[in-house]
C-alpha cells in the first residue's frame, strides 16, 4: 500500500483510508450495517496489516459509537494509525451542543479523544460549513486545539469552493494554522467537485479525501438496468432512488464492467482505482460491511487503469457545466489559438 503526503503537510496517509461510518455496535445506526466489535477488531487488524494506516470516523456515527468502537479496535496499535474525525453537528439537546462555535468545538474535541481512547487527533475536520458562527471563530478554535497538542493537523468537509478560500483567507491573514485537506462526496457519477473544489485545493494545496466514491453500492454493480433490486443493501426498494443520473450511471457500471474483467479485477476496485488517478487526491474514503467487502476493496490498488481507459470513463461521465464554468471553456479556447 503506497502512502501519500496529505495535503503540503508532512503527513503520509495510505492512499486508501478506511471508514468506520458502518461500526455501529449495539445501538448504533443499524441501518448501515450490523457490526460491532468483534468483527471491528478483525477489519481494523486485516487493514493494517495491508498497509492502510488511515481512518477516519465522525462523532456523530451511530451517536459517537463508530469511534468508541475504532479506539478499541486500534488498541496497542494506535501509533500505527492516522486518526481522522469530525465535529460540529449536533452531539446533545442543548442549544451549544451543535455547530462550529468555540464552545462546542473544544468540547466536542475532548468527547471525541475520550472515545477513540487517545491523547490526541491526527486529523480533526469540520462536518460541514456553518451558515450561523462567522468562520473567525471556528478557525481559531481549531487553531487552539491545535496548539493545545489535542490536534495535529485540521481540515473540513462538505464546503463550497468560497467557503473553502474564504478560511484559507482567513487563516493566512490571522496566523493561524490552516485545512490541510477537504473531505468532499467524490466518484464516478458525483464529479461536482471538479468544478471549483478541485481547483481551489490544487491551487492551495489541500489534499482531497473523497468520501462516497462507490455511491452508495451503486458502482460495486449491485444495481443494474434491468435487474431485480437487491436485498440487504441500504437502498431497500427502488423508489428511495440514488441522487444522480441513474440511466447513465448504468452504463458507466457496465463500462467498469468491462474494464474490471480485462484486469481480473471487481468494479469496485475499477471505480476506487480511477479516483486514485485524479488530480488532487491524497486517499480514498471507503467502507465495508464485511470482511469480504475489505479485501476486495484493498485489492484495488493492486493493479491501474490505463490512460485511455481513463479518457472513456471521463468522457462518459462528464458532468454538465453550469455558468461560469461553460463560458471560460470558451475563452480558454480562444486563448490557446492565439
């Protein structure tokens, strides 16, 4: 398993991190998946044992159970592990105990170490850009926490791309520490993040960390056209539908297909092993509900996708550009004829 540097940081993450959304235990989100720590504790060694020294969790998985869970199942291997988290939803009733304000950040920092059993984050990252708290306040909580030796590095997820340039803005003009990486919902049928994430982190220099790269099972081939929708996956029946293009999601699964089978490998791996090539891409975010879903998972970086087919899997998977984006293809064009 090769590592990359996250981000412009000093930190070296395996180029595939492993989710731990899908422990969920005894009262956790059982709609995910059903496991608990035992089967926890053999797919966090089975990882580590092929290299993978990155995972990443948030405090609100199944109610803080998905890091109470991952703590455990480092155990003694802790040093081995790059510990990602996130804070910043909702953790209690109370009108301070959600968003990215100082007050729930340092304490929702604190509940996250005591669960994960360890003195300190390697990664802490924001869920998601707050509407309410000006994003001064929140950075310089991070910036604290990070200076309080809790935290190593900081980053964010589920921005837009002013969001992200706004902080980083911020952060530059206030000293203090700054996002090393955006985690952001990224694969084969989802590539809005293309539009002005990618360029902001490339310009920047933030690692991406895609999350949902295989949509949701969709792109493991599970689902196809014209094919009995399956049992025991998280979509239960047809009508909950998947938040993309479903028809040409099909035929990039079918494309997979075929590139998979030219390399003995699964469309899973296919689907992870073209986020691996993108631009900007530090580690793929995936999960598992079980071993044999670990495994296959892994494999995908055992073998690449070659540069044309590639191409095919850009071309048939390109999404529509909104304005601006359409309009500067235009005039890119006439600058390079000139």
């Amino acid at each position: 398993m090769k590592t990359r540097f996250l981000g412009q940081s000093g930190l070296q993450v395996s180029e595939l991190c492993f989710g731990a959304m899908m422990f969920v235990g005894n009262k956790g989100w059982r709609h995910l998946s059903d496991i608990r720590q035992k089967e926890a504790d053999a797919m966090v060694g089975s990882s580590l044992d092929a290299g993978i020294n990155f995972f990443d969790t948030a405090d609100i998985y199944s109610d803080g159970e998905s890091e109470r869970i991952l703590g455990q199942a480092l155990g003694t291997r802790r040093k081995e592990a790059i510990i990602g988290t996130k804070g910043g939803f909702r953790t209690g009733p109370g009108p301070n105990e959600t968003g990215c304000s100082r007050l729930h950040l340092l304490e929702a920092c604190d509940a996250s170490l005591k669960r994960l059993n360890t003195e300190y984050l390697d990664l802490y990252q924001i869920h998601s850009f707050d509407f309410v708290i000006p994003l001064e306040e929140t950075l310089e909580a991070l910036d604290t926490l990070v200076r309080q030796g809790k935290v190593r590095y900081i980053g964010c997820s589920n921005f837009t791309g002013w969001q992200l340039m706004k902080a980083m803005a911020i952060s530059r003009e206030l000293g203090l520490h700054r996002f090393v990486s955006l985690q952001a919902l990224y694969s084969l049928v989802t590539r809005d993040i293309e539009a002005e994430l990618v360029p902001v982190c490339l310009d920047q220099g933030l690692g991406i960390l895609p999350w949902g790269p295989l949509a949701g099972g969709f792109l493991t081939g599970k689902y196809r056209a014209h094919a009995p929708w399956p049992t025991g996956t998280r979509l239960r029946k047809p009508e909950d539908r998947f938040p993309f293009d479903e028809q040409k999601g099909y035929a990039i699964v079918d494309e997979l297909d075929t590139i998979a089978r030219a390399h003995g490998g699964s469309i899973a791996q296919a689907a992870l092993n073209y986020l691996l090539q993108k631009p900007g891409i530090t580690s793929v975010i995936f999960g598992a509900r079980s071993m044999e879903q670990l495994q296959e998972n892994i494999r995908a970086t055992e073998w690449s996708l070659t540069a044309e087919e590639m191409d095919r899997l850009d071309r048939m998977s390109v999404p529509e550009k909104l304005y601006p984006h359409w309009y500067f293809d235009i005039f890119r064009k006439d600058r390079l004829h000139r």
